[in-house]
C-alpha cells in the first residue's frame, strides 16, 4: 500500500495543476477512477498533464499508451507506481 | 455572383512557388527533414517539413512568417496581373505563430531581471513582431495600399477561413479583389507544444495508415487572389472558388469530436452555398493530419456526407508531403486543390501505405492520376474544433446568385470591466460607473468552476461578456448555430512567457501541455465556444486598438453575407506586465489619464429578418485605410439631434472632427474602462446599450490603429434609416 503522505500529495497536485478548484483534494477518494463517469471526470489532455507532473514532481517517468491505463487508473494506482518505480 | 482564383502562390518544403510544390507532390516527393531552424532538443519528433530555401530575413525586426507570406503574396499577385496600388484590393491574412520565432526567446528574457536596460529594450521592441497583425502589416507595407486587410486566426483552419472571409467582402461588393491566405512558421512553442500533446509521429506523418502515430509540423504559406468573374478575370481563371462555410465542435480544446458531426455540417454548409450535392464533388482535399484520432472523424465525416457514393470520390491529404503547417494549411491546400483541378490531376496522400481499418472505406489516392475535377472540397478543421469546408470548381462553373446583403440588429450586450459585468441595457450606466481599477474580479460561481477550468484569463472574460450578451435572448435550438468572433490584440504573451521559461530551463519534456492551447491567438473564440456549446463560426481578429471594432466589422460581414444569422462579437484583453512594457516602449508611456486595464465586451447579433427582438439596429461598419478615412466619414448619414459619439482610442476623435457628427457629445472608452486593446468593445457595448436605452436617438463609434480605422453607427430598433 502506498503512503497517506504520497497519497495527500499527489490528490493536492491534481486539484491545483489541472484547476479542480471546486474539489477539495481530501475529498478525493483513493480508489475513485480519475476519467470517465462516476470519478474526476478527467480526459486524454489531463493525463499528459500528469504524466509531465509525475516526471517534475517524483523524477519517474510514465509509460504511455495501454502501458499507461493501469497507472491511471486512481490515485492510488498511480501512488504504487510510484514507489515501485522509486524503489526499483 | 460567381468568384475566380486568377492567382496563387505557395511556399512549402517542397518548393519555393505554388507549382514547384505541385509537381514535387505530384511525384510523390516527400519533405521530411530533421529540423534545423533551432534545436529541437527532446522533442518527440525531430523530423519537420521545414522550408529550407527560406533563409531568415535580414532585418532582425522582420519575421520569418511574415517572409513565407510575401513570397507567396507575390507569386500570386504576379500571376493575377494585379497590383493593388492600381485596383481596389484587400487583404485578409490567417496566422497562429506570426512573430513567435522571433520573440519566443525573448519572452523568457522579459521574465528576467538580470538583463541591462539596454538589452530589454532591444528584446521588448522586437516584441512589435509578435501580434498576429504583425504579418499583415509588413504586407501592407511592402504590396499595398490595400482597401483594406483583416489579420484572423482560427487555429489550423485560418488559412481556409481567410479564403472565405475574402469571398464574402466580394460578395458585399467592398473591393475588386482580395488577396487572401495564410502564412505560419516553424517555432519552438509549436514543436515542443505538439510535442507535449503526443500528437508529433517520430517517423513522419501517414495519414490515413495503418501505423500512423501523429502528424509532423511544417512551415509555409498558401496565398490566393480572387476576383468576381467578369469576362476579363474569367479569362484568367484557375478556377472558380463556389462555396465555404465553418462550424464549431463545440466539444474539447484538442481532440475532436469522434462523430465528425461538424466537419460534415460545414462540408453541407458549403455546397449548399455552392449550389451543388455531394455528388457533384469529384475530389476531397482532406484535412488528414496522421493523428490517431483526426483521420477515422474525418473518415466518419465524409462517410456521412457522400453515403454510398463514398468509394467513388477520390480523398488525398498532403500533409505526409509538405507536413501540417498550421494556419497556412488551409490556404496552401487551397492552392493545391486549384492546380489540381486546372491541370486534370489528382494528388496522393504521401506516406499511405495500408490504409487503416477505420479510413478504409475512403477511395484513397496513392499515387497522382490524370482525370478531370470539376469540383472539388478542401477540408481544414482547427484546435478548439474550427472547422471549415472550402468548394471549388472549374474554370466555367457559376455559383447561385445570392439574395441581398442583410442587415443586422443587436439582441444583446454585455460589458465586462474592472467596475463590474454589465448586462443589457445597464451597460449604459458605465460611464458613470467607472472606478478607476484596472483588473477584471471574477464573481464567486459567474463561471461554472469545472467547465471553466482550463480557460485562461482572456478566455475566461470572452466567456462571460458573450453569455451575458447572448443571455436576453437566444435564438431557438432549431436555429441554424451562433457563431463567434473575438478580437484580441495581443493572445496570450505572459502565458508564453511562463511557457518559454519552462521549455528554457527544464526542457521540452517539462512544458505543460495543458497550457499549450492557450498560446494559439484563436484559444478565446475556441474556448468560448466550448464553453457556450457555440456550433456556428468562431474566429479570433486582430488589430492592435481596434480589435473591438475589427470583431464588429468581422461578425456583421458574416452576417450580412448570409453566412451566419446569428453571432456574438466582441474582443477581450487581459493584463500583461510584457505588453505594458512593450507599449511604453513604443509610445513613451501609457496614455495620460488612463491607467492599462483588463477587460472586454459582446454584442449578440443577428440578421433583422430572423424575427430576433431587437435592442437596437446597426448601420454599416466601415473598415478603411486611415488615409481614406476622410471620404468613409463623409458617407455616415447626418447625426439626429440628440445622437452621441463613442471613441475606442483618444486617436480616433481627430477622424471624427472632420465628420458631421463632430458636434455630437462623445465618450472616450478608455477613460472608463482602463486603457486597453479591447476598450473599442466597450465603446461599441456603450453605445448600442444608450441607443437601446433611449437615452440618445443614434450613436457613432469609432476606432483606429496603426494606419486602419473603423466607423459604424447604432440607431434605434424598428427605425428605418439606411446608412
């Protein structure tokens, strides 16, 4: 399982690059999806977003295309990819 | 009346004239080089369709944009015969990069504090480079005078657009001939923002393949001269330009829409202004752009419009040959399609192999064939979902005579200043209402905070004054769609800055892809259409001061020619400590008794015979070469007693003096809304709102700028009165 701390960072990053500025980060479920329906309602453009985001931020790079979708998927997804890449 | 294409220039990477360019087409050739303009750093693509006999000008104050464009402009100028110091001609000019090349690296300079005095200025004047019009200027310059000349921006389809704006000032009978294209060259926000996107094929761009990935950037520029086709200019033809029309998805700043639903409306849109159907098109010039998503939309696109016919009609892009060179696109696809139909020659999609499963059902050229076109479509669609459908035909083809010019009345305007959002008739209040401050405050929940959130400050003001203005009234879903048009001075140069400083120190990999979208001039019209769900035309006008009055002059013409019945048009500025700094270069200081402000405003329109409740009616608004500013003046109808003046810069009253309307009392926008490019807006906003009011029986505003100026007249609603 990922750190509350990484968790925290990275809903805090989302809500302030990609202007979520109704959303308060905390509310962010760790396993709500990112895109599509019933989630952040988030797109293609967000994901290059992040994607840049997660290189500046934590200096690992994201996959892309199909390799990419898992990552996605959440916050939390996209937390244990973090610290796997980190510690590999 | 039936319009004709006598001349056309291109300068591509396959050629320095229109037809070194065709023939390396015809052969298949393909320009795709690795990049030397500038370092490409880690760009996804390195591989350019860079113009390589284009070296850069001279004279450090000049563009290489505005180079690509005069090269053309001159070839087809030459072809035509035409000389606009002899003839009544215009000018109308598309752009996205204009002066970036130039300026891009400056930007990050200007963010600096550590440069001498003398080096900021010498980067800030360069700056002059940078606007949109910038390109149209040097034009001006070096082939005019020009009746007159629009500098416009819709993204990858200004080129066509200006090509149709072009048509419709030949149709309300302003000048004799226009010369009209677009002109864009390679740029380091360009390659590293389509870099940024994932949108660049690392191997070069395969439209329609199986393996494509993404498209590939090119440089260039595309120009025309069109004429009415009278016996002399018929003689001349390369061919006949017989319909256009542009639509708006409406949907996302980057990725179309997957139905094509718009593309298809502006292809039906414009055969219909064509007087043809579908099946009388022998040959579509596709947008086909090699990314993942474009080519199945507009595969969909075109499987709608055609049916069962689809097979027969032949399909071709060229950006696997010459790449995707933006604005210029449109224009230089146009010229393309004209050699293409003179010479009885088809032109391949460069690159196509296999085609993929979903653009298979397309009849897709891969090699050139001789067969005759009698008509033809030439397809351009834009970020922020700008599309727009060019159709020409052969030399003897005669487009439907057109019902007369229509007039046009205001249904709605909004005011959007530092002392608050006014709507309607309220608008009137503002000069009393003015406080003197200079930002724009956004009302907590005025924008819906989701939709809204990727819309960057101009956007965002363009968002507000056109929902307020379409918020009287709006015509009924059945309707055909609003469309708009916004005029902005500047675009988005702090935005670029902050761009540039991140591409300069953390690498290409490292600029924001979000972010990108705004840097292109066209983001506001997109965005604001975006947000409005607007499907009509959308398009950015630039004009330096009078980019309010340019967006008036722009969004009535549409009208009045039928191209649209209903429209919101207006033109936002935000504030920019780069701008502020370039203008006090330049001027020696911001205007006494102003302070530069923020802000913007809209007027909704629509033609008088849509049934539309008007507030007010509107005369004719007059662009003119300031030299001709006297005679456009003395055309104005004499003032009612009681009627008042609106002045969008200080400069303008000098015009106004000469005029019958110069005992009239006159407001001056600046002085109520800061000083601004988009005061003209509010000083158009004023005066339809007074009139609306009753508070004066008819108003006269008026806006110059660097050698152009704008005149138009607001009377009341139901009064006949032509001016």
């Amino acid at each position: 399982m990922p750190t509350s701390a990484l968790t925290s960072e990275i809903k805090a990053l989302l809500v302030s690059e990609l202007n979520l500025s109704g959303k308060d980060p905390e509310a962010i479920a760790d396993d709500a999806p990112l895109f599509g329906e019933g989630g952040l309602g988030l797109d293609s453009l967000d994901a290059l977003q992040i994607a840049m985001l997660v290189e500046e931020r934590f200096g690992v790079r994201v996959p892309e295309g199909d390799e990419a979708r898992p990552i996605f998927r959440s916050v939390s997804t996209l937390a244990e990819f973090i610290e796997q890449s980190k510690t590999s | 009346m039936t319009i004709v294409v006598t001349g056309v220039g291109a300068v591509t990477a396959l050629g320095r004239t229109a037809p070194e360019s065709f023939d390396g087409i015809v052969r298949g050739e393909r320009g795709f080089r690795e990049l030397t303009l500038f370092d490409p750093g880690e760009a996804r693509s390195k591989i350019v369709a860079e113009v390589r006999s284009v070296s850069a000008p001279a004279d450090p104050r000049l563009s290489r944009t505005s180079e690509l464009a005069l090269i053309a402009a001159r070839e087809a100028l030459a072809q035509a015969g035409i000389d606009p110091k002899t003839r009544r001609v215009g000018l109308v000019l598309g752009g996205t990069t204009a002066g970036m090349f130039e300026t891009e690296s400056l930007l990050a300079t200007l963010l600096s504090t550590t440069e001498t005095s003398q080096q900021r200025d010498a980067a800030l004047s360069r700056m002059l480079n940078h606007p949109l019009s910038a390109p149209t200027d040097r034009l001006v310059k070096e082939l005019g005078p020009f009746a007159r000349a629009r500098s416009i921006s819709s993204a990858c389809s200004s080129g066509a657009n200006a090509i149709a704006v072009a048509g419709t000032w030949l149709e309300l009978g302003f000048v004799d001939a226009v010369l009209c294209g677009a002109a864009d060259s390679l740029c380091r926000v360009i390659l590293s923002g389509f870099s940024a996107l994932g949108a660049l094929d690392p191997e070069g761009a395969r439209p329609f393949d199986a393996r494509r990935r993404g498209l590939t950037l090119g440089e260039g520029a595309g120009m025309l001269v069109l004429e009415r086709a009278g016996e002399h200019a018929r003689a001349r033809a390369i061919c006949t330009l017989l319909g256009w029309a542009s639509r708006s998805e409406a949907h996302h700043i980057t990725n179309p829409e997957a139905t094509g639903e718009a593309p298809h409306a502006a292809m039906l849109a414009a055969l219909e202004r064509a007087g043809l159907g579908p099946g009388d098109i022998d040959y579509v010039n596709a947008h086909g752009t090699g990314t993942p998503l474009n080519d199945p939309m507009e595969t969909r696109a075109l499987a709608r419009l055609f049916g069962d016919d689809l097979k027969r009609v032949r399909v071709s892009s060229q950006k696997g040959m010459i790449g995707h060179t933006l604005a210029a696109a449109g224009a230089i696809e146009a010229v393309i399609t004209a050699l293409a139909i003179e010479r009885g020659v088809v032109p391949p999609t460069g690159g196509l192999e296999q085609p993929d499963a979903e653009c298979a059902a397309l009849r897709h050229v891969t090699r050139s064939e001789s067969r005759p076109i009698g008509a033809a479509i030439s397809s351009s669609f834009g970020f922020g979902g700008m599309d727009a459908a060019l159709v020409l035909g052969s030399r003897d083809r005669a487009a439907p005579a057109r019902g007369k010019k229509r007039s046009v009345v205001v249904t709605g305007i909004s005011a959007v200043t530092p002392a608050g959002i006014f709507t309607g008739t309220d608008v009137a209040d503002l000069p009393e209402r003015a406080d003197g401050g200079t930002a724009v405050t956004f009302p907590e929940g005025a924008l819906d905070p989701e939709r809204a959130r990727r819309l960057d400050r101009s956007s965002r003001i363009g968002a507000l004054a056109c929902r307020e203005a379409l918020a009287s009234w709006a015509p009924s879903s059945g309707a055909k769609p609003t469309g708009v048009v916004l005029g902005s001075a500047f675009g988005a140069v702090d935005a670029t800055a902050e761009f540039m400083r991140r591409l300069r120190d953390k690498g290409v990999r490292m600029v924001r892809p979000a972010d990108f979208p705004s840097l292109v001039p066209s983001s506001p019209a997109g965005y604001v259409s975006i947000y409005l769900g607007l499907q009509g035309p959308a398009l950015v006008v630039a004009d330096l001061a009078a980019s309010g009055e340019c967006a008036l002059a722009q969004a009535a013409e549409l009208i009045a020619a039928g191209d649209v019945e209903h429209m919101c048009a207006g033109a936002v500025e935000e504030r920019s400590a780069i701008v502020e700094q370039v203008l006090s270069l330049v001027f020696g200081g911001v205007s006494a008794g102003s302070a530069r402000g923020e802000g913007g405003a809209a007027l909704a329109l629509a033609t008088a015979d849509s049934g539309a409740p008007a507030l007010a009616r509107l005369g004719d608004v007059m662009s003119f070469a300031e030299a001709a500013a006297a005679d456009a003046l003395a055309s104005l109808p004499p003032p009612p007693e009681g009627a008042i003046v609106l002045l969008g810069s200080a400069s303008a009253a000098a015009l106004v003096a000469r005029s019958r309307w110069s005992a009239c009392s006159t407001i001056l926008a600046p002085a109520i809304c800061g000083g601004h490019e988009a005061a003209g807006s509010i000083a158009i906003a004023v005066a339809a709102a007074k009139v609306a009011r009753g508070d004066a029986p008819a108003a006269l505003f008026v806006g110059t700028a660097r050698g152009w100026g704008y005149a138009g007249t607001v009377w009341r609603a139901g009064r006949e009165r032509t001016t």
